[in-house]
C-alpha cells in the first residue's frame, strides 16, 4: 500500500514543480532553473515532513472512531 502511494507522489511532484517554477521564475533576477532547484527542494521538505503526519493523524482518527478495530475487514 505504501509503495504505490510513494510512486504515485513521485509521479505527481515532478508537474507540480514544473508549474510552480514556472510562476516563482517570473520573479526578478531568477532564472527558470534557479526556481526549479528552489521549488524541489521546498516540496520534497514538505512532502518528507507532510506525510509522515498524515499518516499518524489518520491512524489517531482511525484508532479513536473505531476503537482499534479494522470493521468492516
């Protein structure tokens, strides 16, 4: 389960880096790859930081609405 999550997030990361540097480029003084290299390393830092705590959210929301139990399994 995890693996496909992590592929499809690599997958999806490589369009949203691209749109963002294509915005965050306008900006004076940098260059189109000076904002790619900026924009990746921003999202791969929130992505490292942002889905360990989802994950840890949704197992606390999981654990306190069922119980513990895995209904319906």
């Amino acid at each position: 389960m995890i693996f496909p999550q992590l592929l499809l997030m690599g997958i999806a990361l490589v369009p949203i880096v691209l749109m963002e540097s294509c915005f965050v480029s306008r900006l004076p003084g940098l260059t189109f790859w000076e904002a790619v290299r900026g924009v990746t390393v921003a999202n791969l830092c929130s992505t490292v930081v942002g889905v360990p705590i989802a994950w840890v959210l949704m197992l606390a929301l999981n654990t306190f609405t069922t119980g513990g139990y895995a209904l319906g399994l």
